[in-house]
C-alpha cells in the first residue's frame, strides 16, 4: 500500500549541504511543528479514552481519531513521498485514517468512526510520537522545498483539527445528561455593552485573496480586483443580548424572516434557539447555555454563537425590519468583510486566550474602530464557497483539499475562541453548509448604502 | 378569507379616464393574457385528466395543479386587492392552490399536489375561464398600475409554469414502462457537427442585471459593475456526442472529476448517465433517449440535456484534463454569460419553435458567433444564486417570489426549447439544486485566460 | 411474454359433453362472475378519471389500478393458461399489473401505481369487457376443473380488492382538504346503546379451519384440532364512545397501556385518536369522524374503527385495568373467536348494506347472544397470521397468494361494512400489520376465566 | 428522584429471625449472585476501555452500558425499595441507565448509549463495587421474600446481558477493518459430521410452559394443554456445509424461497450470506468466518449461525423442495420443539465452555437422539411471541420485562454458545424480530407427518 522508493524519495546523504537561508526556514518549520503537535496533545489532556472514542454525530469526528488523522496526514503525504526506506507504522492505518482523499483509497466510512476502538488511544499516541520523531529526522536532512511545503500543509491542518477536535467534544457532552465540563475554569466577567455602530465604507475596486509570503490555502488564491458598492459594517458581532430579543420577539416562529430552505428546516428540526441553549420554563428567566466549561447563565453581551447560516440571515431580515437604526441590514459578503479585515491586525480571542467561550467586545480606543473581527466567533457571510477567478487546486491527493468542496457551503470569516491564533489572516476563507452549528459562528451585520 | 373592500379596492366609475398611453399599455397587456392563457390550455391539449392528476416526485407538480395554480396567482394577488366587490370562486382554493407564499397562510403539503383529486380538471378549467373573464373587465377599467404591474407579473408567472409543466410531465410519462408519447411529431434532422471553438473575451469592469423599461423579476436587479478577468467562452453548448465520450471514459466511475457532494449524490443513486438516457447493453449501440416524442436514438449533434450541476462541473474537469484543446475549462461565472449575451438578439430554439427537445447548432455566418445563447439548453454557471447588491423584494406576499430560495441553488442561464421565448432576456436569471436533473439543463464549456 | 398453445390449453370441441352437475357449476360460477364484476364497475361511479388515478399511500393502490389489477388477473392466471389461441389485450399489461407475483416477472414499483396514467380509465374499462367476454366463452366451453378454479379465486380475488378499493378511497379522500363525500347518503340513525355483556365459552379440544365443499382460501386449511381454555366473549365490538372514554382518559399519553413497539410508533407518527378523528378544540364537544358520506360527528353507539392492533390492544389493557366489569379484558385468539363465530348464521352489515359505516348493534332476542360477529368491522385478534399445521400452498404462481405473508401481520376477523356479503365466512382470515388503519377494523374483547 | 423511606423499606432490625430455610435459600441466593456478577467482569476483561465505549448499531449496547445499566437494575429495583436509608450512588444514574422501564421515567435515548462517556468505566466498575456490597449487605438480614425474588430476577437479568454484551461486542469488533481478536485461543477441532436424520414424535395433547420449583421469567407461564400433530424434528441443526449448499444454489437470489417481507428485506440490505462472512471471490474457496476468536476458514460441520428468520425460513423451503430426504421441511412451532427439549438433560456448548462458537455434533451414543437442543445456536420457531393463554405480567415497573414486546417477534429455543449454561431450561422463550441476526441464532427443521 506504501509507495515504492523511487528516485524522488531516494536516501539524502547525511550532511546535505543546504543553503543557510533553508536552514533557518527548516528550524522555524521545526519549532512550529513541535509547538502544534503539542498542542493537541494538551488539548485532549482533560478527556479520558472514553471521550476520545465517541462520535456524536456524522459531521463530527472522535477526538481519538483527529489525533490519528492528522498524524495520518504527515505519513502519508510526506514521509510515504520523502523518508528513505518507508515503512508505514502499521500497513491498515492508511486506509483507516484517510479522511476524504479518494486519491490515496476508499476511505473508512465516516459516520462509523467511533465504531474503530482499536487501535486504542495509547496506541494512537505511540504512533504520533513516532511519526514526530521521523518527521523531525526528515527535517533534519530534506533540502526538498516540496517536504517542507508539505509538512507545512500538515502542520495548517492540525491547527484545523485542533478546533474541530473542541467542537466536537463540545457537542458530546452537551448529549450527556450529566452535561459534563471540559474545562473548569470559567475566565469570563461581563463588562459593560459596547452598543452597536455602523462603520463605513466607501466602494470602488478591490483587491481580495491572498499574495506574497506566507503560507496560505490554495482557495485563498490567486488574489484578484472586486468590485464593492459602498456599504457599512457593524463595529462589532451581534451579542447573545440581541439575539435573545429575536427569539423574544417570536423570530423562530415567523416564516417571513427565512429562507424557504431554512423554515422548512427549523420545523423538521423542531428548533427555537440557537445550538446548547436551555430556554427557562418561566420566560422571565435568562437561557442556561452550555459551554466547555459546563451549564453556565447567557450573558447578554457575549456575542451570539452556534447559529447556522439559516439563523444568521433570519436575524439580519428581522433586524432590518424591527429596529430603525438597523435598517437595510444583511449579512456582508467575504469581500467586503476582508476589504475591512485587511487593514488590521490579526488578534483577538483565539485558542490561545484559553477562554474557548466568546468574550464581550472591550470599549475601543478611538470611534469607528471594527472590532472582534478575528477570533470570538466565526462571521457568516453571504458567499458561497466557490473558487477564485483563475483557481487551480494542488497536484495530487492533496488537490482534493479545498476544491471538492465548492459547493452548498457558506463562507465564514474571521476565526473563533477555538482557532489558533497563529492559523489566521484576513484571506482565510472557512466554510459550512447553512444548517450547520456546531461551530462557533456566529454573525457581523452589514448593509449597503 | 378574502380581503374586505376597501378604498384601495373600492368601485371604479365605468368610464374612467385614463391618458392614452395607459390604455394601449392596457391593451397590449390584455392581448399577452390572452394569448399566454390560451397557451397554457393548449400544452395540456395532448393530455388526459389522469395524466394531469399524477405528480411523479415532490419537485414536480401535476399538470392539473400548475393550470389553478397560475389562476390562482390571478384571483389572489389581482382580483382578491383590485377587483370591486371580489369573491373567490371557491373559498378554499386559496389554500388549496397557494405554492409557498406563507404571507396567504399555511399552504397544502408540496408532496401530496397529486392527491388533489378534487376538484377535477373540468372545475378547473371553468375556473380559469371564470377568471379570464375578470380579469379581462378589470383590466378595461383598472387605472391602477400596481393591478396592471400584477397581471404583467402573473403573466410572466405563468409562462414559468408552462416550462414546469412540459418538464414535470416528461419525467411522469418517464416513469411509465409504456414510455408514452406527448407529441408524435418528431421535428429533428441531425445536421453536420458545429466545431466547438473558444470565443476570447476581454477582462475589466462590465454592468450586469436589468435596468429600463421592460418586464424584469426583483432578482435581476439592481444593475450594478462586476470585475471580470479574461476569459473565453465556447461557442456552442456541450453536446450528447461529447457526453458520450464522458461516459464512455468511465467519467462517472472515477471520483476525481466530481466534486465530493456530487460523488456522494452519484454513488448513492447509482447514476452513469443522464437523466432519460438508457445505456445500450451491447457497448457499441448508441444509447436511447427518452423525449416528449418518445424513445429516439441520442443524436450526438444535439446539446446534451437533464444533468445536474455535479454533472455538468464533473464534465468539465474532465475535459480539461482529457483534451489538449479543452485545457483549463470549468463554466462560466453568471457575470461572464451575461457580459456576452447582453449583445446578442434573444432568439434561439424555444417552445414556440414546437421541437421541446434540443437542436443542433446551425453553421454561422461569421466566425467567432456564440451559437446557441438562448433557448435549447439552460446553461449551468459556477455563481450561486445570491441577491445583486442593494436587491430589495417587492412589498407584501409577492415579496417571497424570489429571495426566498437564495440559498442551496445554481444559476442557470439562457433558456431551454421549454421555454416561451417572449418570456427570456440576457438578464434572466434561472436557479436549481445542484443535483436538479429535470429541466432542460446543460452546459457551455469556460476558461480563463 | 405469453404461454404458447401446449395440449394444455388446446382448442376445446366446441359441443364437449360435459357432465350435467358440471353444467350446473358453470352456470353457477357464470351468473358469479358477472355480479361480482358488474359490483365492481358500481363501486367506481361515482368516481372521475382523477379519483381513480391517485395513490395517497405505498400501502393504498388507485381505483383504476384495482380495476386493471383483478382483470389482469383472469387474463394471466386463467386466459393465457386455458384459453385456446390466447392472445393479451397489450402484452406490456402482463408485467404493469402484476401486484407481487414473482412467478410472473418482476412486477412495477408498488409505491409508484400512481403514476401509470396510462392506460387512462377508459382503456382499463375496454380491457375489462373485453376479459369478461373471453371468460364468459370459455366458461361456456372449458371441462377443465382448474380452470373453474381459478376462475373462483379471481372471482374472490376480486371481491378482497372491492373492499381494499373502498378502503383506499376513503384514505385519498380523507387527505384532501374539501372533505370529498363518496356516497351522499347516510343511512344510519343512532339507536339506543346495547351494554355490553361478557358470553362465556368452556374450554377444550375444538376443531378449527375450513374443511369440505364451498370456496375457501389456502391458509383457511387444514382444518385441525386446538386446545382451549375457558374464556369469555364480549357480546358486542367495543363502540365509539367506550373508545372516547379511553382518549378522554388519556390512554394515548400513557405509556403503560402500550406495547413497546405501539409506544414508539404512536409517538413517531405524533397520534392522539384514531384515524379519521378530529378532536374538537373544545373538549367537551364530539370529535368529527370522517366517513365516506363525508364529515359526521361520532355517534357513540358504532363499533370503533380504523383502529390499529397497537391501539386495540393498548385499550384491552386500559379497559382491564379501568373498570371491574372489564377485569382481565384481552383481545380473543383467533380460534377462540372462530370457536364461537362457527355456529352462527354469516351474516351481518356488510358491503352489501350500502351504509360503508359501521351501524349500532341492535338489541338481540335472546339475552347472551354473540351480536355482529359478521361485518360492520373486522375484529384484531392475538393471533400472528401464520400457517396452519400441515399447510400447503397452491402449486405455481398462485401459490403466492397467502403464504409468503406470514409474518409480522395479525390476523382479523368477521368481516366489516365494506366486505361482500358473500365473501365470509367463519373460517376467514384477515391479515394486516399492527400499525395498519386504514381498513375498518375494530376489536371485541374477550378474556381467561 | 430515589423513593423515600416508608414502611415497606423501613430499617430491618439487625438480628432478625429467619426460617432456616429462608437463610439457606438467602446463602445460595448470595452465591449466585456474587458468581454471575464477577462473570460479567471477566466477559470484559478483555476489552479496552475504548471497547466498552462504542454502540455499533441501535440494537446493540455498549458494554460499559450493559455493565452499567445491570446495576442499576439492582439499585433500582432492589435497593431503592428494600434498603434501609437508601442512597443512590449517583442521582442522575437511574434516568442514565433505565433501559425501557416507562414506570421509572423516561430512558435515555437508546440509539445514544454509545456517546455516554461519562460516567467512564472505572466509575461503573466502582458502582459495581459499591452496589454488590450493599446488594450482599440486604441479602444477609432481609426476610422479605419480595426482596430474594427481585435479587433472583436481576441475577437472570444479568445473565441476558453477559450473552449480548458477547454479541454487540462481537458485532462492535467485526466493523472495524482490523477484525479484532476478543479472545485468542480456537478451540475448536472439526470432527466428522454426524448425519441429519429425522427423529419422529407422536401428536396429541402436551403440556408447556413453566410450573413448579426454580426460577423461570413471567412469560414462561402458565404451564398450559396444547394439541400437537404428529411431526419430526431433525436431529442436530443446520451445518455450515449445509448452508453453504444453500448459498452456492442460488438460495439467496431465488424469490421463490422467501417471504414477501424477507424479499424485500434481503434486497433493500443487498445480502447474500448470513451475518459474518465473506465469500471469497474465487467460488471454489470455502468463505471466511468472522468469530470472536478472529477470521477463520468456515467450517462446514459446525451449526450455522447469524442468520435471520427470514433466512431460516427461506433454506426449510428451499430444503424442502431441493432434497428428497428433506420433503416438507419447516420450522418447528415452539410448542414441538419444547415438547421434545423436557426430557432431555440442560446441558451443551453454551457460555461456560469458553468456545463461544457453535461446535460440530458429536455422533451420539443411541441412534435417534436429538443433538445440540441446548447450546451451540438458538434456534428459530415459527411462533410468533405471544403471551400463554391467562398470562399475567408482574406488579410494577418490573412488569415491562417481557410482556411488552409480544408483537412481531418470533420465539428461539434453546441456548447458544454465548449463553450461559445455568441460565436455560426447556421452557425458556427468547426473541427477536425476524430480521435479527446479530445474535447466535440457527435453525432445526422440522416436518409434518
């Protein structure tokens, strides 16, 4: 099943002369890779074997067999094509942890992945800690760019999985009864409300996508003009304060507010809330909302997560509709949202504030700044996924990265409280069907002018 | 149930004065009522009272239902607001006959159309006439041109359900192991094969959707600028002869070319060909094609017809991958299309031509033409169907026409030999499901360049 | 598709000499076949082409479907077997109407009967007399003893599709929201209620099944011996109003009456009453019952219907457990009830009434009488439907006519107000699934002394 | 949510008098007891706690669930009622691990017993602990007969679950492409076949059912006359070998064979062996067995097992019309086959051999013996579960155990390899729907005489 040794993968001569400036690039590749590695380990650290192997639902993944997968990718993609004399860990990994990529075999059916109790958890991690080893070997030795650019790749698609590891844990428990904390700590004090304000913009031809430096996904490519009319954006996401007065106001039980597509999926899904809210018998009472942290009272000026796209634009027509100084609002499309991301700098609250909740907006220094565009919560856009004009996906298995995918899905924005920090830029383009709401999504209004 | 009179609805003195441009404008609007009417009775002509009852999936409706249901948009949104002392023909068919406009109420269960037995098709037609004959004397009187702006909308809305119509009863007549025939004449003589050949188009700054005078829907406006890059397009739809090699290539056997949803739709609807094709058992036969004609041989002259959106973007990657000549083809974006057919007369192979099947391309005068734009085949593009920016619906029920379906749907542009030619413009904007294979669906070849 | 001439059915002399008793047989089964064909045509008049067109279920099939069905019957089983010189009406006839005879050929989909507009009522009408004529022929001239047979079983064949036709209609008509009415008239006039009143029954070795002359199906035999115990009947079906005693109890909501499977079913399908119940908003009016005379208001001395084995049961347990009188209420076995139902006369309110509703008992002339055993509705029994000890199928085709059912079905007894007089008997066995409704079934108490 | 103290569980004082009797049955009661609950422990010794985790289908469990929810039985049923001062282990366990008792509240969703991963195993193992000293805490002072009934029913109770925590792990272990090995050693050694013959009994009346001393479940009773015909059992069951001839006939493509239901069953699954197989691509090659020991060759002298009713049923038609010798095959009713199992010996390969796998027939030291009655494979009855005539379930929430599913299930007798031995008797009933296959279930013909 492995790939035999052919001249591309033939044995480096130990002391391969390389150039210093690859040398510099090897190293900082190196410390990255380590740092990401770790950090998934660190982020199953709460859960037990049992945690790790339970899958909640199709679109979710057992935390067990993230770990695997990821470890599964820097195998196959790259010590399979670079490291002398390959052997694979064990030969059924290959097929058992393929995700979707047709081109390396039929993959193990998803919805079954917490049916694979073998191998086990610490069978899982001798594995990663054999492949970190190899692959640090590898990048001792390799001077091949393609190596390096495919253990980068590897290492940008941990840092997906580290969020969609948490996630998926989090809507685990929340089917547990017993509602079960992932984390205990809770970081959050509310503060004041940083009341709504539009931000303007005037229009006129863009530049979006991605150019230059840097590693970024081949969806983000090739940077190219836009036009944009002129229109405003909300200075910060919509709160769960705002959303409780939709759901107050009756916004689940009136159709003129949704997409044909989305009424017809509240109501086969029976839904009144956004994802992990316990609405109070007494109506007077504020939503319990379940968090990694457990059972915890809404508060008001959080911004709103765990809608789908179904919800998000809902909420945009009622608001429009409902409040004077709201009205004309929508959802932004992803080039007017990076239009305006590009300018600032990529910080907010990301994996790393170990907060893994959004946290209210703080008052900022001067007026008309946009804030908690990066991390807090995933920002639905109007776009579809599609490809940028000139689009080409990678050669190989690989290629089926992105690309397969430019279909019925949406594109989400900005990063959430389970992002990686260090895995954001304003050309970073996510994306999830509408019903989708596990994630934390949520939404920024915009409207034109 | 129906709406009390009121001023806006109060007795029109017989003989109003009108300006002279109202009353030819009246006029002219009355003769197009009249003669899309008629058209309608004249395509269930063929038909039995049981072939109008049946509806074959859910997408589908009977031809019985499409026939009350565009009379109904007549009683409810004209004659029901506009009509002095207005009664309903039947006070339950406002219910019965609404589609999806939840501004009316809570409309019948889509899938259950076919069980409609009551009333018959002969109630219905005494409704139609009924209805004709009201909106014939309102249409004498009315000053009003929001009456008139609804009838001209009714119009086109019925023009849309003649297509419906013609497709929804090809795929019952399908299911039939009798395979019946709609109509026996059989119109087509293959000709000689029009090369297929790029027709290069310029990048840079164009305007696309409606403006001025003339019938448009909410959802092709505003007009508004659109960046394009080079790019070219094919002079001529795809046809079966290319189709076939597709299929005769194992396209529909080999998950590389089909996006990951359109793999997952094939496989679990085990499809190898398109819609209404079936495959000869012996390899070397041509395969047989159902048509409102009946059973004919595929003629490989003709543009290929009924593939989804997974289909027509599968086809494409495979022919740039397969063909030297075909390279970096994928379909057009909406904005493309509409930049070339904006110059274009609207004619082409439409309803009113009587074949209801696709034709082959006719030689050019000129080298360099775009064959085909309009009528035969509705053209696939790559651009979800969104609103334009600044898209405002239209006030009230009518209101949910359009934008409610924004979600989950590709535009498809161009027209198709179902379509009433007086009802296209280059501005037109069609919109299914990815996986929609019913319609007279197929695709024009793209690249950039 | 047809069976070629063998000496099998070779032409028959015309003036065979026959044996008068035979004579006597076939004029007998002539004068039969007419009524029962002639009865067949009455029942669909009052229907239009659209009425008889529509399926409003997988399990339902459409009138004209019914029609052709029987017909084809006679066509394959006796016609093309018997019949000299046999050519079909349509040869694609053979597979279209074929219901689920494996032996005959792969038959059409089940759930799509609706959708075979053609042939259209009129053709089905045509091949009908011309059937009957052909038939009539051969039961002049056959001295074939199978043939009469066969030509008794298509004659009973079709007085069982008689009733499903009825029972089919009334669910279409119940789905449309005018409330369509069958048949204007209504017959019945509430009288005063019959108490119930437990008949006790010895136990000990009884015979049951059919055995010696007169038609009876396959799996009414072997006629063998049962022990039993001693028990009680009801001496009435259970009525309308013990049965709303039981909804307005809550018997619906309360799981302890339920089997488990019932349990699950009544919560999935969201029912709080028998089908065709509306429950009025106001609780202390009578709930409507839909009816083929269109919408009554319940009259509370009727026999319960439509009525699944889930529900009758789930009311055995809440009657035992509700009221003294009702201690160790169950439902019968069906030799228990064919025990009691052998010495009485077979007759009762049946198809043949005209009322197609079950009517109130009247008061009988001896006190402990076993009142509407026969007709008004078929009774659920305990018993799964299975074969009798020492059971065998017809040989060929035929044989699938009754034992390849026999599982996951209860059988039913007596007979209801839409079965043909003639049709029962006391040996007769009834078959359907728990949760089926849709016919008239009732149930009659009974319990272990 | 736990009772609180009344009467009937007041403190029992310390040194209460009991009938020596009383304390000898009270001794044994605690030996089997402690006995079968150390069994449960060592049945998962094997496994991982990731094993324990996962649910591969609706119908299984976890078998941290089943080591779970058998205590609760217990703490529920026991305890609660009968302990002085009870406490529960943990409050939210009794909703937790309720299987389907409604009368104890509404049970966790059965389909999501796998995404419990809190409590972990360690915390059941600890309840466990806990609740087995207090269970032998209450055994030693209670006199409460009650209380010694409840202890016998959860000991029974847990005895069913060791056979499906075998089964579902089993199954668990076969969807993972690695085919886990539950225990290593085989120990089976194929022997000669011992011939099928057919062993003749008498008809007349019998009696079946439980009466008298030692333990048997509600469903059991009451011992009852029923009239049997004169008949034949085979005298071991169904091979492998057999099977396979089966198979290799065509026995699964062949319609003629198969219930209606079964038909459709077989072909909406795509089946074409019994659960566990794979046939080899090459015909000649005998088809690989997965087992708990592993994938083995099969082995055509031991009993065939995993299939379905509808499988058992389809092979005795087939059989019966395939080979002369087998001319009338069938099932056996459960009457017949208990009638011939009372006076033969409880005695077979069933759990506590540690082969859980059917073995071969041993040739027998009389001719006319019947082989295999207990142990080795359930075997399929014709008889639908249905409760003895006079049944009554028990008092309370206990009464749900078995009376609740008497409809569309069919009875098996007999024992299999994963039972455990001193857990049948010849009256014992189990049951499954007839498409179950999951369970060690095989088939014995029988034959009318």
């Amino acid at each position: 099943m492995s790939t035999p040794p052919t001249a591309a993968n033939a044995p480096t001569p130990r002391a391969a002369r390389t150039a210093p400036g690859l040398d510099l690039e090897r190293a900082a590749l190196a410390r990255r890779y380590h740092a990401v590695r770790a950090r998934s380990l660190a982020l199953v650290a709460p859960l037990s074997p049992e945690d790790c192997q339970a899958q909640s639902m199709p679109d979710a993944s057992p935390a067990k067999w993230h770990l695997a997968h990821v470890t599964w990718f820097f195998e196959t993609f790259v010590l399979e094509r670079f490291e002398p004399g390959f052997q694979p860990f064990h030969p059924a990994f290959r097929a058992l942890f393929n995700s979707y990529y047709n081109g390396v075999g039929e993959p193990f059916s998803r919805p079954q992945r917490g049916l694979l109790t073998r191998p086990d958890l610490a069978e899982v991690l001798r594995w990663r800690a054999e492949v970190d080893q190899r692959v640090a070997r590898l990048l001792r030795h390799t001077t091949r760019p393609e190596a390096l650019a495919l253990i980068e790749l590897g290492v940008q698609h941990e840092q997906q999985h580290q969020e969609l590891l948490l996630t998926d844990i989090k809507h685990l428990l929340s089917i547990n009864p017993l509602h079960p904390v992932y984390q205990s700590a809770w970081p959050l004090t509310s503060v004041a409300n940083v009341p709504a304000q539009w931000v303007e913009r005037p229009g006129g031809l863009v530049e979006i996508g991605h150019a230059g430096a840097g590693f970024a996904f081949d969806n983000e490519s090739p940077r190219h003009p836009q036009w944009l009319q002129p229109h405003a954006l909300m200075n910060r996401p919509v709160t769960h304060g705002e959303w409780l007065a939709f759901v107050q106001d009756g916004g689940y039980t009136d159709p003129q507010w949704w997409l044909a597509a989305g009424w017809d999926w509240l109501r086969a899904e029976g839904l009144g809330a956004p994802l992990y809210w316990t609405l109070p018998a007494d109506g007077a009472a504020l939503p319990t909302v379940f968090t990694l942290h457990g059972d915890m009272p809404l508060d008001p000026h959080t911004p709103v997560t765990h809608i789908s796209y179904y919800e998000a634009d809902a909420f945009a027509r009622w608001a429009s509709a409902s409040r004077a100084e709201w009205a004309g609002a929508r959802l932004p499309s992803e080039a007017e949202w990076e239009a305006s991301a590009a300018a600032l700098p990529v910080q907010g609250n990301c994996q790393d504030s170990g907060a893994l909740h959004p946290m209210p907006a703080r008052a900022p220094a001067a007026p008309g700044a946009l804030l908690q565009m990066f991390g807090d919560v995933w920002e639905w856009t109007t776009s579809s996924y599609s490809a940028y004009p000139g689009y080409q996906p990678a050669e190989g298995a690989v290629g089926e990265y992105n690309g397969k995918f430019m279909v019925n899905q949406l594109v989400l924005r900005g990063g959430s409280c389970a992002t990686p920090a260090s895995h954001l830029r304003a050309s970073y383009r996510n994306f999830f069907p509408a019903s989708a709401r596990w994630q934390f999504s949520g939404l920024r209004l915009a409207r034109s002018l």
